[in-house]
C-alpha cells in the first residue's frame, strides 16, 4: 500500500518558515491561515503551526553519526539529492551533518544530509540511487 504522509509541528514564526520551505526548499505552499501554513514537502503534506518546536537530543546512533532525535527527513532519487544539497549549498544553509555517503558498498547504501530549519526542526534528507534500496538489509 502507497500512500502520502501528514505530519504537523511547530514553528516559532511563519515568515522564516515560508521563507525555507518554500525559498530555500523549493515546496509549495498550500493552505493556510494566521497561525498554520500547510506546505508540499517532496509530495508529502506537512503542516507548521505557530508554537513551541519540539525538544530535540543528539541520541540516535546511526553507523559513524549521533543523530538528532526525533527528526523529519525525506528520500529522494539520488539526481534530486545531489540538486537539493547543491541548493542548500549556495544558500548557505549550515548543515549539522553535511552531505554524505552512508554505508558505502553495503545494501542501503545512500546520501545524507542533516541541517536544521529557522525553527531549530532536524531535517534529514536522503538519496538513493534505486529506491529498491531503502529497505536493503
């Protein structure tokens, strides 16, 4: 079963999120009203509401990063990957763990990349060059 994901959080000023989401990620805008903006994220729906992000910790191991816990993140193609961490690039986004290549050689490997948005939200967004390798053991 294929189906889209909804996911809702907080963000601390919807500005900055538009600016982001939309400027700096490229998703489009869909509905939304003074204190909520809903937005495509890579063919999903998320909703930021005005509030108090949630709390984050660096406690996920995964291979050689500790990662921040819980995060949102995305899979991409790889050519999308390699667009979207050349974007994030040129507009100066500060990557927490910038783009990399993860389990290389191994099934599942893949590309990386974790940053943060103007809210203090982990993104982690990764690439794969078949999606058949997503759930490679």
């Amino acid at each position: 079963m294929k189906s889209l994901f909804h996911l809702a959080y907080h963000v601390t000023d919807l500005d900055a999120a538009r600016a982001f989401y939309g400027g700096v990620l490229g998703c489009a805008e869909g509905r939304s009203t003074e204190t909520w903006v809903d937005f495509d994220f890579f063919g999903h729906q998320i909703s930021l509401h005005l509030g108090a992000p949630f709390p984050v910790t660096r406690t996920g191991r995964v291979g050689d990063h500790m990662v921040m816990m819980p995060h949102l993140g995305v899979v991409l193609g790889l050519d999308d990957w390699i667009a979207l961490a050349a974007r994030l690039e040129a507009a100066g986004v500060a990557f927490d763990i910038p783009p990399v290549v993860r389990f290389p050689g191994e099934p599942g490997e893949q590309r990386t990349m974790f940053f943060f948005d103007p809210s203090g939200n982990p993104i982690e967004v990764k690439g794969f060059k078949d999606f058949d390798g997503v759930f490679a053991t």
